[in-house]
C-alpha cells in the first residue's frame, strides 16, 4: 500500500537558492530537514542531497545533481495554489515570475475570480488561483 506520494523537485547547484525563496515568498513555509553531500562525496561539497521543505501543508523534497541533464522542469507539470485573497494572488504573481516567465498573466479568464499561470527563476511552474 503506498504511503505518500510527494513531489520532488531536482536542481543542479541552485536547490539551497530554491529552497531559500520558497521559504521567503510563502508565510507558512518551513524547512524540515536538508542533507548535504560532504568530502569525498560524489556531488559537490555543501551542495543539497536530500532536502524537504513544507510549502502550505505539501511536503516537497529535492536535490542538487551533479550530473548534467538534457532536461528540466516543464509547464505540464505545474504547482497548483489556491490563494485566500486577492493580496495574496496580487502579490504571489510578480514574485514568483522575478526572473522567470509567464505563460498567462495575471487576469480573469472566466473559470476563475484571477488567475496567473508563472514559471519561477528555477523553472518550476504554478498556477495561481483565486476562486
């Protein structure tokens, strides 16, 4: 029987830089723990082999690899926050997209008060959501 399903989120070199954002832009966000590669190691000393974080009650673990991809995050997979008020969604959409992109800026499209869908500096995307 599965336990739990959790996303994870892997970066190369930059998952303390992430981390640290997400733990900045959300109220209640926390850090729960964050293992780091040592001496002798195979990725980078002080760089993220495991970590997990609480963003708005969802857990989320990630990692720094140190092998390089031909990949990485994509907006068909995006996170999904139902924000409480429209300071909330008004505040959450410019900072998100800092240095990032937007796919639908911020607006109201009919199946929703406002709505933005963003991709984050790391290429993660959200969806942001006022009903």
């Amino acid at each position: 029987m599965t336990k739990k399903i959790s996303p994870f989120l892997m970066f190369e070199g930059r998952a303390q830089e992430a981390i640290d954002f997400y733990l900045s832009v959300f109220d209640d966000a926390e850090l729960i723990s964050a293992n780091r590669y040592g001496p002798g190691e195979p990725g980078p000393e002080g760089s993220i082999q495991l970590a997990q974080f609480r963003v708005a009650g969802q857990e989320f673990f990630c990692s720094d690899s140190f092998v390089s991809h031909d990949f990485t995050f994509t907006p068909s997979l995006s996170l999904f926050v139902e924000c409480e008020s429209e300071e909330e969604i008004d505040r959450l959409c410019p900072v998100l997209s800092e240095q990032g992109g937007t796919m639908m800026p911020l607006g109201q499209y009919g199946f929703s008060a406002k709505f933005a869908w963003v991709a984050d500096r790391f290429g993660v995307s959200w969806q942001l959501n006022l009903a």
